[in-house]
C-alpha cells in the first residue's frame, strides 16, 4: 500500500481504514494498531490526529454532533423527566443550524450497510448506555428500554425533519417536543409487556 503524502492525506486514509475495519468487524474487532498498518501509517500518528479509538470511530460515522453534546446532563435528570430532556435535546438540534447537515447525515447512512453497522456501534455505545444508566430492571432491560426509546427518536427524526410527513413536520417544535417525550418516557420507565 502507498503511504499517504501530506496531513490531510494521512488523515484521510487513517479514517477510510477504520471505516473499513468498523464496518467489517466491529467497534471492538478493531484496534488502533491494526488501523495504522491498514492505512499504511505509524501508530503514533493516529494518536497525532485522533485523542483515541472512540474520536476515531467517530471521525468514521462521521456525525454532524458529538453524543457528549447531545446528552450533557442526561444522567443527572431523575428518571421520571430523562423521556422529556431526550426529546428537547432531540427537537433543539434539529432546530438548529445543524438540520440540513443532519438530514444529509441521515439520509446517506440509511442507504450505506456498513455505515448503517457502524452507527449501530455507535449509538449502543455512546448514547444507549448513557441514557440507560439507572433504569429500572437488569442489565438486559435496560438496554432493551433505551433501545426502543432509540427506535421511538429515530423514527420521529426520520418521520418530521427527513421524511416531512405531515402534519409532523409542520407542528410548532414545541409542540412535537410535548408529543415525543411522553412516548420516550414510556419506553424508559413504562411497564413492559409480558411475553
């Protein structure tokens, strides 16, 4: 393999090479060391350009928000109101400047396999656990409740800002932000049904 020339070569190709490796084996399949060779670079220099392996998984979905961002004070909302902060955030973001960027972000990761894997990782990893921290049941339920409350936002996402399915997409934000943050709740600390 050629190494790569300048800075932004360099970087380009460390990132192509773990986009490549997440996608094929897994966030945890990877390691730094095995991304440097594949890129045809020293290890050191994928600490020069990135702080560690989640900055990197990261540069590799290439999300237009950091989820540390997204979710600053999630753990430090009492449980009954976490469904109600996740769909403010949620609603805020895509208000913002950020909206065009994030539908684009959307819309090229639903069409890709790998880049559909890849935020899978992510989100599991960085928003999933987070907003699971302290919610009723074991370490499973857990999971399985911020999972649906994952699939209750990605579908209001896709439904009112990708999609524009009305009349959601022309209700006031604050009006969508009431009508989400119920459904999220539901799914963090509603009963779950018996199967």
């Amino acid at each position: 393999m050629a190494r790569p020339k300048g800075p932004s070569d360099r970087r380009g190709a460390i990132v192509a090479a773990a986009t490549r490796l997440f996608a094929e084996n897994g966030y945890d399949g990877v390691s730094l060391r095995q991304i440097a060779r594949e890129a045809g670079v020293d290890a050191a220099l994928v600490h020069h350009y990135f702080a560690g392996k989640e900055e990197l998984f990261a540069a590799s979905v290439a999300l237009p928000i950091d989820p540390e961002v997204l979710l600053a004070g999630v753990d430090e909302q009492v449980l009954a109101e976490r469904g109600r902060f996740v769909a403010r955030a949620i609603v805020h973001l895509w208000e913002g400047p950020q909206r065009h960027a994030l539908a684009a972000f959307f819309r090229s990761t639903i069409s890709s396999t790998s880049r559909s894997r890849l935020l899978a990782h992510l989100v599991r990893r960085r928003i999933i656990a987070r907003v699971a921290e302290g919610l009723p049941g074991d370490d499973d339920e857990r999971e399985l409740r911020a999972s649906m409350a994952a699939s209750q936002v990605v579908g209001f996402m896709i439904a009112r800002y990708v999609v524009g399915l009305e009349p959601l997409a022309s209700l006031p934000a604050e009006d969508a932000e009431r009508l989400l943050a119920p459904a999220i709740q539901r799914h963090l600390t509603g009963p779950l049904p018996k199967g």
